[in-house]
C-alpha cells in the first residue's frame, strides 16, 4: 500500500498533462493548492501521443491526466487522482463519511453530465477548430450541458460552495470546465450564481489559471 509521504521521499509528482485540457488543469490547481513538487510533463493528444505503446503502458485507456506517484507507479482518471491527493487534507472532508460521499457525487455528476457536454463543444470550436463540421453534434451536447449547468446554478444559490459550505476537490473538478464553458458557445451571462462562485474558486489560495 502506498503511501504519499512515502511518494514524495522518493521522487517529484510527474503529470502527463495537456495544456488546454480541463481535467490535467484540475489536477495541476490541487498540487499547487497542496503545494505538493511535480515535474510537468505536456502530452500532445492531436499528435496522438496518447495512443503511443510507451503512453499506452502508463494508462491503457490512451487519455491525460496520469500521474506517476512512484516509479513506474501511475494514476488515472482525473476524479481519481483528486480523492487520492486530497485524502487526509481540507480539500476532502476528513472523518465524515457523509461528506465524502457528498464530495464523490459531484465528482461522478461532473464525469457524467458536465464535462462531456462542456468540453467537447469547447474542443471542436476553441482547439479543433471544427465547428462547422461538428455543429449537429455540438447543439446536442450544448442541450445536455445547460442542463448540468442549470443543476449547478440551483445549487449555487442556496450554497456558496458545493460540499459543506466549504471548498473541496469538488469546486476544483465542476470549475474546471464550468469557468470556460463560453470558449465552448456556452452563455454564462444566465448563471449569476456560477458566476460568483467561480469568483470565489479564483480566490482560493495559490490559485493557478488554466493557462498557467
């Protein structure tokens, strides 16, 4: 069984990361909030770099993030990789079990219902650039992630946090696709209530943009 401590006696954190990706940038905001050393390592996804044997051996699925905690020792899955960081600190609820289960409920609604319909619009029109040809798609997945977005907003004007009236690894994962959704043809302007509280993830300490 693995330890952190025992991981960071033994090397640095190093994420397989892509610039422009929402779930390596959530990855990349913990470590600098938990102020944890990694070395950063950019994966290009429209190279395919991630179906390359020696990525395919880090994580058979072919995606970033993956972090490597130990040699040849990797992680995957973004909402993974923040429970495991975030065990034992502020970020997930300690000795509540309650809580915890309240923070893995919103980490799987982002899986499911909000990033997939925010960050492949923002995908195809912002880094693609291939609007056009995905504009049937991109409708579809829109529909979907207003209603996600619409779930969030009703949340968001009874709490001004997700779990706890405090800020966890759940604010880092639905703000990670959720403060960019407009690159995506999203309108944020009817969402006062995101809108403040992505204010209030930006005033979190040692707070990292997504291009930083």
């Amino acid at each position: 069984m693995y330890s952190q401590t025992n991981d960071r006696q033994v090397m640095n954190y190093k994420l397989y990361d892509s610039p422009p990706s929402g779930n390596c940038y959530k990855v990349r905001l913990l470590l600098t909030q938990l102020e944890i050393p990694f070395d950063r390592i950019n994966v290009n996804i429209l190279q395919g770099a991630t179906r390359v044997p020696e990525f395919l051996q880090k994580n058979p699925a072919g995606k970033v993030p993956v972090l490597e905690i130990q040699p040849d020792v990797y992680l995957s899955e973004s909402g993974a990789i923040l429970a495991y960081l975030a065990e034992g600190t502020e970020y997930f609820p300690r000795d509540n079990r309650l809580l915890q289960t309240r923070v893995l409920q919103w980490l799987f609604f982002e899986q499911y219902s909000l990033s997939p319909n925010l960050s492949r619009p923002r995908f195809f029109i912002s880094v693609a650039k291939q609007q056009d040809k995905f504009a049937h798609l991109i409708d579809h997945w829109r529909n979907l992630g207003y209603q996600a977005l619409d779930v969030m907003e009703q949340h968001l004007e009874k709490y001004a946090f997700f779990v706890n009236d405090s800020y966890t690894i759940a604010d880092i994962a639905l703000y990670s696709y959720t403060h960019v959704a407009s690159e995506g043809g999203y309108d944020m302007s009817k969402y006062p209530a995101i809108q403040a509280w992505c204010d209030r993830v930006k005033s979190q300490p040692k707070y990292i943009g997504i291009k930083e």
